[in-house]
C-alpha cells in the first residue's frame, strides 16, 4: 500500500476552477497594460527621437505626417484605447526602427527564448534534484556542506559576471565551446546547435540549481522525519523506496509549486543572458529597442512577459492541487 | 557574524577609499598600461593605466550605497503598503493587493531596464528605480504578520486603551513583525548591487568616469579576452559583498526567529 495518496477524482473539476482562473486573469492584464501604456508614454524621446536619431534636419510636415501614421499625435487615453483593442487581436502596432509588425518580429525570436528557457529549465530541474536530494540524505555530509556552499555562491553572483567568466573559461582558454550566437553560420547541424546552448543555458540555470536544491532539501528533510516515513521504514522496505517513493514525492509538492513560479523570472534572467551570449532571442530584441527607443516592441514584449508571469502562476496552482489532494479548488 | 565582519570590512575599506587607495580613481599612467596584477597594482590596471584596485574600492562606494538605499526604500514602501493592506482589511486590502500583484506579474529586469533609460543615470535615481520595483515582497509578507497581530490581545488592549492607530501600527503591531522585514531588508541589499551592476552592464548605471563594480565590468568586457584580470576581481567584489549579506540575512533570520530550525 502507498502512503501517497491517490490523484483524486475530483469534485470540483479542475476545468471550471482554471476557467475562472483565467477569467480573473483579464483584470490583470487590464492593470498591467495600464501600467505599461503609463511608464512608456513618460518615455522621452519616442518615435519622433528614432526618426530624428539619425542626425538629419527633418522637414516638419514630414514629421507631422510621420506622427499622424503613428497615431502618436491624438490624445493620450485615446491612443491607449486603441492599443488595447488593436492588442486584443493580436495587433502589437509596428516598430518604429523597422517598421515591421511587433507581433510577427516577437513570434519569430520565440523559439530561440523558449528552447533556450526550456534548457535552462531541464537542467536546474534534474541538477536540483540531485543536488537536493543527496543533502539532504547525507545531511551534514562533505557534500551537504559543498552543496550549501555552491547554492549561495549562485545566488550571489551576478548572472552576467558568471557568463563572462564561462565564457572565458570555456570559451577564450579551453577553446570548447562557442561564446556567441544560436549556430555556426553555415553548421546548422545538431551537435553545433546544441554545443551553442551548453553555455548560456548553464549560466541561466545556475540560479535556480542554487535556490530550488535549498527549497528540497529543507522540505526533503521535513519529509524524512514524517511518520509516513518511519511506517514505511518500519514496514522493511529499502531505503530506496522510502526516500524515492515516499519522501520525495511529497517534499516535491512546495518545490514544484515554486519552480513553475521561477519558470516566470527565467525570462528576466534570458533578458541578460541572451545580451551576454549574443543568443538571437526576444531578451536581446529587447535590449536592442531599449537602445534604439522602440517602444511599441519594449511595450509589446513587457505585455507577452507579464502574461508569461500570469500563465506560469496559474500552471504552479494548478500542479500544486494536482500533487496535493488535501488542497481544494474553492 | 563573520559576514557582518567582511561587509563592514569591505564597506569601511570603500568609504576610506580616499585614504586608502594607492592612486587618484582617475589617475591615468601611460607608461603602466594593461597591467597584470603585481605588488604595484594589486589588481593591475585598464587600458589607461588606471589601478584597478584603487576603482574597485571606489566603485564599491556608490555600488554599496546604492544596495543600501534602494534596501531601505523598498522595505518602507514595502512595510507600509503591507501594514496599511493588512491593518484596515476589506477594500484597501484588495485594492492594495491587486496593485501588488500587477507590479510582480511585470518582468522585473526589463520594467528596470525601460525605466533606467528614461533617467539620468546618476546614483540617486537608480538606487530609487530599483528601490521602488523591489517593494513587493517585502509589502506581501508584512500583511501576512500584520493580519495574524491584529488580532492578538495586547492589540485589542491597546485599542480599548484607546490608542490611535498609528500608534498601534507603528507601535504595537510592526515591532513584532521586525523579524521578516529585516531578513528582508538585507536580501534587498545583496539583490539591489546585483541590480545595478546588471544595468550598468548594459550602459544604464552610473555612467563613466565615476566607477561603480559594474560599470568596471561593463568596460572590461570588450578586453576580457586579453586583460582577464579587469573582469574577475571586480565580479569578485561584487560577489563577496552580496554573499555577506546574504548570510548575513540567513544568520538575522535564525537569531530572530526562534521556531526556525537552523540548516
């Protein structure tokens, strides 16, 4: 007989509670593209600074033109007003330095952030796990105690100072791997992809190696004191069993819970890393429109990054009920 | 403690920079370009001759105040948000929660990036930019305590005594939830340096010639191939503080809290 218990066939089917979740999920954007649409109309510059950014003298009937194309000449509540219905059917407006459409320039780096974010996430997950489990069963080991220590080192170091120092290591004096870039132009094979993502998936992954190993191995710990626990010792099953089966399985609960929460501020972490890696993602498009002022494709990537946010919370509270039985969708 | 130690080592050592340092922070020796570390530059020197040593402990000035003022902004904004959210309860709460949630739902590094480049990239505005984007923890975490304090009965006594209620608040209710918000405080330090290094990095901190560590490491990198040294020790800097006042934050956390079980 397990100790877990069993996936529960639900009485509150997990359907109607993501529904309203999703529902609640309208309001927020609401604020948030408020919020958005308020910081970027502070910016100064605008699209008049990336037509002027180019140190001609423009006529000002050009300008006025070029602002009315934009829509950047009419009232400030109005301009939000149709952002938002434009946004609502997938219309980001276009970039003021390329003139193409934001949402086609965002939808054609996602892969690359996505595979990249997916990486780094497979990593931290199998790291973390290995990490945290072997501490906490050697508790107080050599081990714990080296593990201890490279978790706090990963969360105080900036994440593009270790890029730099890989890239140094491995990259300027090892010579094993490439610093920069998705492939080799003209390689596009799939060892060359593939020795392109080691580095700047590592360098992402470092952080959440440190603190979800922390998290499971403090909740691992709790787990092995549990009675389940000394029930299913004192039943004669091997330590295997007990620790695998038993504790982890419900020392993962909170752990799982905060990774799919993380999984949302990897792609602050992809922001840098990408900029560092030259990785051709929609972290570095973001950095280029900051410098170029761009700020249909700065407002359009903050949007698809706060609903990121908001999809990976409702993913976290939903695992959370699914490997928690006792947790209730109300 | 031993943390405590190094950061205020390393703190005293970066204010007395002046003191201290071998040479003026924009000194610049032509004749001791690119340097590796040696006993006349501990830390060798950039490509204009500059000791590294010298900028590290002056860019460890404005690094370690801008950590400290940012810590201390987001933990009031933070504080009050959560003491006032969670004192009144009811409509205040969930407007002030909502807000909380729409400002953690943001991207925090690139809502930072967009925000620095509107600014004038001197100290004071960046330590106030991260500061006010770091608030929100600190705010969830106070309206947890102040919601379990309100009430407790020494409260309750306290309001039949008639006390107003920036009294009980300031009072009665946050000296017990002091706890949390130091831990807090200080892992708000450690993330603030790393924040600015991270803008300076991308040419958004503080701008040249006044260091900061990460505006040394903004400028090392185009070198680091060839003058490794001026990326490592600036970094090093970087994370020995903030690994100090991490464990620092970890050792205030098992001090205050008696029920927590220390791993």
């Amino acid at each position: 007989m397990r100790h877990v218990a069993p996936f529960r066939a639900t009485s509150y089917p997990v359907t109607a509670y993501i529904g309203r979740r999703l529902l609640q999920m309208i309001p927020m954007m609401l604020g948030i593209s408020l919020v958005l649409f308020a910081i970027i109309q502070a910016t100064p510059g605008g699209p008049e600074a990336a037509l002027l950014g180019t140190g001609r003298a423009v006529d000002p009937q050009a300008l006025a033109a070029y602002r009315h194309r934009m829509g950047v000449d009419e009232p400030v509540p109005v301009q939000y007003v149709r952002w938002l219905t434009a946004a609502l059917s997938g219309d980001l407006g276009e970039s003021f330095s390329t003139g193409r459409p934001v949402s086609r320039m965002i939808l054609e780096r996602l892969p690359a952030t996505l595979e990249l974010m997916g990486a780094a996430f497979l990593i931290a997950v199998l790291a973390a796990l290995a990490l945290g489990i072997f501490s906490a069963v050697r508790q107080y080991s050599a081990f714990d105690f080296l593990g201890t220590g490279f978790s706090f080192l990963g969360i105080a170091m900036p994440v593009f100072w270790f890029a730099l120092i890989l890239q140094l290591v491995f990259g300027v004096w090892l010579r094993w791997l490439p610093i920069s870039g998705r492939e080799t132009v003209g390689v596009a094979t799939l060892a060359d992809h593939l020795k392109h993502l080691i580095l700047p998936a590592s360098v992402l992954s470092l952080r959440y190696i440190a603190g979800w190993s922390r998290y499971l191995r403090s909740s691992l710990l709790g787990a092995l004191r549990a009675d389940y626990v000394r029930t299913a010792r004192a039943k004669g099953l091997p330590e295997r069993t007990v620790v695998g089966v038993h504790a982890v399985r419900n020392a993962l609960i909170p752990v799982v819970s905060v990774m799919a929460l993380n999984l949302a501020d990897l792609f602050s972490g992809a922001v840098i890393t990408e900029t560092v890696f030259a990785w051709p993602g929609i972290g570095r498009m973001f950095v280029t429109a900051m410098y170029a002022r761009d700020y249909n494709v700065l407002m359009g990537i903050l949007l698809m990054g706060s609903l990121m946010v908001l999809v990976f919370n409702l993913v976290a509270d939903v695992v959370y009920g699914i490997l928690d039985p006792r947790i209730r969708y109300g | 403690m031993a943390s405590l130690v190094v950061f205020v080592l390393i703190a005293a050592a970066c204010l007395a920079a002046p003191v201290i340092a071998p040479y003026r922070f924009d000194a610049i020796d032509l004749r001791a370009m690119s340097q590796a570390p040696s006993l006349h530059h501990l830390m060798g020197t950039d490509g204009l001759g500059r000791d590294l040593f010298t900028r590290v402990l002056y860019g460890g000035r404005l690094s370690i105040l801008i950590g400290l003022l940012s810590a201390a902004l987001a933990t009031g904004a933070g504080t009050l948000v959560g003491a006032v959210a969670g004192y009144y309860g009811g409509f205040v709460d969930s407007v002030l929660m909502r807000l909380t949630d729409v400002a953690y739902a943001i991207p925090s590094l690139p809502l930072l990036i967009v925000l620095a480049s509107f600014t004038q990239a001197d100290a004071t505005s960046i330590a106030v930019i991260i500061g006010l984007l770091s608030w929100m923890g600190t705010a969830r975490v106070v309206r947890a305590e102040v919601l379990s304090l309100r009430t407790t009965a020494f409260v309750e006594a306290a309001r039949a005594l008639g006390a107003s209620t920036r009294r009980i608040i300031g009072r009665h209710i946050l000296p017990n939830a002091v706890g949390p918000i130091v831990v807090g405080a200080t892992l708000a330090v450690g993330n603030a340096i790393i924040a600015e290094s991270s803008l300076s990095f991308l040419g958004l901190g503080v701008q040249a010639p006044v260091p900061t560590w990460g505006n040394l490491l903004q400028d090392a990198t185009s070198t680091m191939a060839t003058y490794p040294w001026l990326t490592i020790f600036p970094g090093l800097a970087i994370l020995v503080v903030v690994l100090a006042v991490n464990f620092l934050g970890d050792g205030l956390q098992d001090a205050l809290d008696p029920t927590a079980r220390s791993s």
